[in-house]
C-alpha cells in the first residue's frame, strides 16, 4: 500500500510542477496533496509544517488571482490583455517550446489589447505589465511547488 502512495504521492508532485507553468492546472495545491498523500504514506512531517504549507498555497491561490490583474492595470491594459496573455502562454507552450513559454504570454497579451482597439503603442506597454504579472506568478508558483517537491524527496527516498 505505501509503494501505491509513494507513485500516487510522485505523479501529483511531477502534476504540479507541470501545473505550476500551466493555466489549467492549480499547480501548487496539486503538488500540496503530493505532500499529504506522502503523510499518509509514512508520516515525515508535524502538522505545524502541513499547516503552515497549506497557508502558503491558499496565499498564492489568492496571489494566483490578483498579480496578473495588477501588473496589467498598472500599465494600462484591460480584460483582453489578460485572456491574451493566457491565451498565447498555453499556444506557445505546446506549439512552440521552449521559446513559446516566454513569447507566447507577451505576444498574446500584445494581440489582446490591439483587439482590445488600443494603439499598438499603448497595447505594447499594457502587454508587457501582463506579461510582467505573469512571470511573476509563475515563478511564485514554481518556487513553492520546487520547495514542495524538494521535500517530498528526501523524505522519500
């Protein structure tokens, strides 16, 4: 039984790692349940460290939701630069990596706001706060999720 969780346990860590640079995936509350399927397993962590980790992922749910929206609005740009940047994030990762990860969000974010009827100078300068708001959070989320997956493993193994 604790082989099945120990698999269990990797694939949600490997998930939200994966999630962590992807939209579509809550990156680190999958990575999160990695962690307390290993506490089932066999037990290596307190509750004050499952407590305090289950605070951090339900901050950067939170943060998950408003830097985006802040680093678009700082710079001027609206709705459609978020849903571009979004948008060319998941077109560049599958259709163009690994440059596409990088490109895609700011050449998404850069479309949506000329849809969006802006100039393309004031689409450029709303593209690059959304593009900045995302790298952010993504980064965030990968930062937390590694720590996670770190722990995970030499817990592990």
């Amino acid at each position: 039984m604790e082989t099945i969780l120990l698999v269990v346990g990797s694939f949600l860590i490997f998930a939200g790692l994966i999630g962590s640079f992807l939209p579509v995936v809550p990156g680190t509350p999958v990575t999160y349940c990695g962690l307390l399927v290993l506490q089932i397993a066999n037990q290596p962590f307190t509750t004050t460290f499952l407590v305090v980790w289950a605070l951090i992922v339900v901050a950067i749910m939170i943060l998950d939701n408003v830097i985006p929206a802040y680093g678009t609005k700082k710079f001027g740009g609206s709705l459609y630069g978020i849903w571009g940047s979004l948008l060319g994030m998941v077109i560049g990762i599958f259709f163009f990596p690994p440059f596409g990860i990088i490109l895609g969000p700011l050449l998404g974010a850069f479309a949506g706001e000329l849809i969006g009827g802006k100039t393309s100078d004031r689409a450029l300068k709303s593209a690059i706060g959304s593009f900045a708001g995302l790298l952010v959070n993504t980064l965030m989320k990968v930062i937390a999720s590694g720590v996670m997956a770190y722990y995970f493993v030499i817990n592990t193994f």
